[in-house]
C-alpha cells in the first residue's frame, strides 16, 4: 500500500510565494540575456542563459496529480524542478537533500564533532571569483596539513587528531561587498587542545571572546593562506602575527549550526535586507559557475544518502486507504498548475515520499 502524509495549505502557499520573489530573479536573467545578445557574446553563452531563465520559469508551476474524487483527495506525484543556484524553492529541495545526506553521518561523530569558520576580508565584484578559486585552494591546503600529509618543521598538526570534515560556501553582499566565508563541520578526536579558551587578540571584542590556541593558530594559518605567504614555524610566530590574521572560529558543534552549515550559498537578500539588484545577481552568476557549496574530506568524503532517511521520518506517513473510500480508483493522472492546488480547499493534498533523483544530488552539490 501506497505510504503517503498530508501536504499543508501552508507548504503550498510558500511555494506559490516563492515563485513570485522567483520573478525578480527572472527579470535579471532576461536583462542579462538581452545584455549578452547586445554584446554580441558567444551563442552557446546566451543560450545557456536562456535556459535556466526557461526552467526558472516553469519550476513548480505544474505538478502531476492523481484525484480521487469521491474521497475529496488530490495525490501529487512529481513536479518540474529548474535545480538552480537562485531559485528559492529549488534552494529548500537542496537543503533538504544535503541534510539527508549528511545529517545521519555527522551523528556518529557528534561527540567529536566542531563548527569551524574561516573568512577573509570583503572583497568587491571583480575580485570575487578569483576569491572564491583561492579559497578553495587554500582550504584544500590547510586539510593537508590537519592531516599531517603536508608538514612544517617543528610544528605538527596531526596530533589534533582531524579525521575529516564538511566544507560549506556561503557568501553574503551589501552594495558591491561581498563576503565569502565557509561553515565547517570537523572533526577532532584530541577535544583538549580544542576546547580550552585563554587568548585574548584583535577579534576578542573586549576581551569578552576568548580563543584557544588551536583557533589562534588557524587564524594565522588562514592568513598566511591566503596571502600566499610560506607556511613556516617563523612566518607562523612573527613579529606581525598579532595583527596579521583572519577572523576563525571553532567551537563544539551545536544543533542550531545545521542551519549555518547547510545554508544557502547565498541569500535572495542583501546584508541590509534588500532584494538582490541586478548588479549583485550578475556578479554572483558568473562568480558561483561551476563552484561546488559542499565538499566533504576524509570521513565525510564520498559519502551517501542514508538509506530510508530521504525526508520524513516513518510515522509522518500513512497508509492512503486512510484516506480514500474502499475500492475507489483514481482519474487519469492530469497536469495542474499551482494557483489551482492552492484554490482546491475541499481537496486533501497527499504526497507520496520524496526521493530526490540522482542528477539533483549530483549537480546542485
């Protein structure tokens, strides 16, 4: 028998609102496609565009349903997603698999596990996707040396016992400033030398945040990373470390961090909580192409959906006989677009369990 569970009023409200804030994105990708086909620019390039506005377009708007009349119930069966990078509704499904993904894996190491940030100073448009490449670079870099498969003299990382981690991209934007940082869920097997708090630096507000040596050292890693400068003990310990580092953090793993770990790569809103303008959208189109949010590295390296853990958990589903008269068989399956379902209020909205497909999980990750 069929396992279903209701769909609220609520939930399909928020996709038709989604799909309205989806508007202004669709008026930047058709001003970027006029732009393109001005510039002459080459027709793969303006097709490419084209495309993902034609998908945008149609994401969510129709959805297959098989209804049961006599019972007043509607049984929706799959809809078009556009998988894209701005697409609210999209952004909910990729969420949604990310957490199944991880969220099951991330348990067996709960005991060891930490949230790390690393940021870099803001940086404009231009110099963006550059940024971006760099950091993901340099971030490979530093998993070396956690590791102990990159060392510096004198120095050892391993004993901090990494075993792996989650690796997020998030960016956030105010005018053309735009903030890249990633979320990381590591793990740690040492908890104290991570966990004991003594130093005070210029990131300490007063001295009301303290630092353990282990972040100390990150953030002056980080900056040395990133300024491509050579990872020695001396560079390390010198004279200008005090000031020549970059704002990190680890602390030990918290529920709440789900949300910041497996966010959005980047928000429809600006910093000031304005709508993204033109400028914005176009910048981060071209910046985020073909950049991954989610990587994980070593125990999280590779790592699949667990099995039946895809949405819902069992006692959210019921059988559809609870909810359909014995022996009733449904209409022809019909394609209903959205603004209907949300009118059908004597209608009972069932939904069958999600399965994200294969090619949502291996490109929108």
């Amino acid at each position: 028998m069929k396992q279903v569970r209701e769909v609220t009023k609520g939930h399909i409200n928020s996709l038709s609102r989604n799909a309205k804030l989806n508007a202004g994105i669709l008026e930047h990708y058709n001003t970027m496609t006029v732009a393109a086909v001005i510039e002459k620019q080459p027709a793969n390039v303006v097709s490419a565009m084209k495309k993902r506005m034609e998908r945008m377009e149609n994401c969510n708007r129709f959805w297959t349903t098989e209804t049961y009349e006599a019972s007043r119930v509607k049984l929706l069966l799959q809809t078009f997603l556009c998988r894209d990078k701005f697409c609210l509704n999209c952004k909910r499904v990729k969420r949604l698999v990310m957490e199944k993904r991880f969220m099951p894996h991330m348990e067996e190491y709960k005991e060891r596990l930490y949230h790390m940030t690393l940021t870099v100073p803001a940086c404009t448009g231009k110099e963006l996707k550059h940024l971006i490449k760099h950091m993901a670079t340099c971030f490979k870099t530093l998993v070396n040396y956690l590791y102990g498969s990159k060392k510096i003299t004198e120095l050892d990382f391993s004993h901090y016992g990494f075993e792996g981690c989650i690796r997020t991209l998030e960016i956030t934007y105010k005018g053309d400033s735009y903030r890249p940082h990633y979320h990381v869920a590591t793990v740690f097997s040492d908890l104290a030398k991570v966990d004991k708090k003594r130093i005070s630096n210029k990131f300490s507000m007063s001295d009301t945040l303290l630092f353990s040596d282990f972040e100390a050292l990150i953030q002056r890693v980080w900056w040395l990373l990133i300024n491509r400068q050579r990872l020695t003990r001396e560079n390390i310990y010198a004279d200008t470390a005090e000031d020549d580092r970059y704002s990190c953090t680890v602390d030990k793993f918290r529920p709440e961090d789900y949300l910041e770990l497996l966010g959005y790569m980047t928000k429809i809103r600006s910093e000031d909580n304005e709508y993204m303008e033109y400028e914005n959208f176009k910048t981060l189109y071209h910046a985020l192409d073909r950049v991954r949010q989610v990587q994980g590295y070593g125990v999280f390296y590779n790592v699949k959906a667990a099995e039946d853990s895809l949405e819902f958990s069992a006692d959210e589903y019921h059988d559809i006989a609870a909810y359909i008269a014995p022996d009733e068989q449904p209409a022809d399956p019909e394609y209903e677009p959205l603004n209907r379902l949300m009118k059908n209020n004597d209608f009972t909205i069932l939904r069958g369990k999600y399965t994200p497909r294969k090619d949502i999980i291996k490109q929108e990750i």
